[in-house]
C-alpha cells in the first residue's frame, strides 16, 4: 500500500512548543507532556515537548483556526 499525506510518518521524535496555552491545549486534549525545560532565549518562558505525531498536528492546526475565529469574534 502507498503511503498517503494523511498516513505522514514524521522523522523527527519530538515537537517543542513555546506556547503556555498551546501546550496546554495539547494536554487538556489528552496529548502528554513528555519534557518541559526553560527557554535559552527567554529565560522567563519554557519549552514544552511533545511526541511528533499526525493527531498533535492535526490537533495544533485546529487550534489555530480555533484562535482565528475567536479573534474574528471579538473584533
């Protein structure tokens, strides 16, 4: 069977993220937090670290889109 775009096998193993409330959302929608270290370029915020899969980028593509409507919203 041919591998399609939706059946994507990452190469990379981790995803990190800089967004509190992205990496929130992640969590809240039932993706773990797999590490967690402070950010070498601003030491006030972190690094979240995820597992690279297609279901968390499906689900950071919702979010986003989630976002835009919400700022639609209150303008």
């Amino acid at each position: 069977m041919e591998e399609t775009s939706t059946e994507k096998t990452y190469d990379f193993k981790w995803f990190y993220i800089r967004s509190q409330r992205l990496a929130g959302y992640l969590m809240m929608s039932g993706f773990i937090l797999r590490g967690l270290a402070p950010d070498e370029d601003c030491t006030s915020r972190n690094i979240f670290r995820f597992a690279n899969s297609l279901p968390l980028r499906n689900r950071i593509d919702q979010y986003k889109i989630d976002s835009q409507e919400t700022k639609k919203l209150r303008s």
